[in-house]
C-alpha cells in the first residue's frame, strides 16, 4: 500500500492559493526538501487548477536539472470533470474520485504526492485518505484568498509528526491523521481554561 502525502504552501492567516508569496522565502534548502520529497514519489494527484499551471511551466524547464526531469516525467492524475486530453504524462480520474484513489493508493510502491489542490486535499480528508498533511507555513499575512479548510469542515484531529525549519523562516509542519484520538493537550470540546 502507498502513502498518500500532501504538501501545501500555506500563509500565516491559512492562505493557500495563488502562492506567489512563498517566492522571496524559497532557498536551496527548499530545493533540497523538495527534491527528496519527490524522489519518494511514484505519481501526483492533482486537482484540475493546479495541473493547469504545474503542466504549462514545468515542461519549460527541463534544462533547469534532474528533478525537473523527474516532475515531468512521473505518472499525474488529475481529478476533474472538464479536461479533455491531458498532456504532460497524465490521466483524467474518471468516476469516484475517492474510490479511484483509493485504489490507487492500495497498490504497492513509494508515495502518491499531491501539491497545492486544496479542493481535491479536503475531499480525500473527508474520506481518510491523507496519510501525512505537510504544511509549509510561511511568515507572510496574505489579507485574502481561499483557505484550506472552509468554513463547515468537519472537525478531525491531526498529530505533529515532525518539523522541518528553514534559514528563510518558513516552517514545514508534517501531521498524520489521529483518527479521532485528541493529541497531546487537546482539551475536550466544551473545556474552559484560563488564558
């Protein structure tokens, strides 16, 4: 079985989309946390707006070093109802799209990645397929934008694996599900405490 792993570049008011404000915060270190999440990949996931920007500007730089390469040519799937003729070596979900990931996930092999797609990242949280949620905060307030939780999404509890901090001051939070156990001081709902 396969892990499925998300990576989300995400603000400190929970910003998710369009992320050209994670530009001055990008280094080498990035790069190389990057390029060793992605040499633990057999496939992306991708929701339908991230493969549309992901598969016009990363064929343009395939000049610019081995994980280029190595992003354009593993397998992506795409979930979507609209696309028609994918390029840049993917396949359209067709159907379920829990239940085609599911299936894909079920087969043996290194991790399914998703970046970005935060639609696509919140259904397959909804039916517990996320096995590790890795949040690259960065020290930057947006002001606006979608979230990656909206408003009404049911409530879960994840456990900090691990942390990864980076001399840009960007900080990578990695949780695993807790399936339902509070973590470490997680106070009961309806607990009142003293601030």
């Amino acid at each position: 079985m396969s892990k499925i792993v998300s990576v989300m570049y995400i603000s400190m008011d929970g910003v998710v989309e369009e992320p050209a404000w994670t530009g001055p915060f990008w280094n080498d270190d990035h790069a190389k946390f990057q390029a060793g999440q992605l040499s633990q990949t057999r496939a992306l996931l991708l929701g339908r707006v991230t493969y549309d920007g992901m598969s016009k500007a990363w064929p343009q730089m395939e000049a610019a070093g081995e994980d280029v390469g190595v992003m354009n040519s593993i397998p992506k799937y795409v979930a979507s109802t609209t696309l028609q003729d994918p390029t840049w070596n993917a396949t359209v979900i067709e159907g379920d799209v829990a239940e085609a990931v599911a299936k894909l996930k079920a087969e043996e092999g290194k991790d399914l990645l998703i970046y970005g797609s935060g639609d696509l990242v919140n259904h397959l949280i909804e039916h517990d397929l996320i096995d590790e949620l890795k949040l690259f905060l960065h020290p930057v307030v947006v002001g606006k934008g979608k979230r990656l939780f909206p408003d009404g999404a049911e409530t879960k509890t994840w456990k900090l694996a691990g942390t990864h901090a980076f001399s840009s001051g960007a900080i990578v939070l990695d949780y695993r599900p807790a399936h339902g156990e509070p973590g470490p001081g997680v106070e009961a709902r309806g607990t009142k405490h003293a601030l």
